[in-house]
C-alpha cells in the first residue's frame, strides 16, 4: 500500500511539473523530441507517460495534500 501511495506522489509531482512548464500550450502540442527531451532527464518513469493520458487522480490527490 506504502508503494503505491509513493507511485501516485511521484506521479502527482511529475505531472503537476509537466502543467506549469507547459501552461497555456497544454501537454497535447508538445512535440516528439521534446518528450524525448523530458524522458532523457526523468528519474523514474518516462514523462511520457503523460502524452496521451493525464494523471487521472491529479484533482484527488491535490485535495488530499492540500496542495490546492
């Protein structure tokens, strides 16, 4: 359970990193290489994971952490 809390932690960051360096662009006109770029430079997981789904507990988690 501890590991999974950790995942969507990570995810939360990751993705919440990804909406304000692309804010006003959004996540759907960021180019190939670009998303090459941020898998070249993640730590863990592949940014791109984000490409065609977005975190889909963003709001949850927010709310959760008080990150709102």
């Amino acid at each position: 359970m501890e590991s999974r809390w950790n995942r969507l932690k990570e995810d939360y960051v990751n993705y919440k990193w990804l909406m304000l360096k692309f804010s006003g662009e959004g996540l759907v006109g960021v180019s190939d290489d670009a998303w090459a770029e941020l898998d070249k430079h993640s730590r863990s997981m592949p940014l791109s994971r984000f490409r065609d789904r977005p975190f889909q507990h963003y709001d949850t988690i927010a709310e959760m952490i008080g990150d709102r």
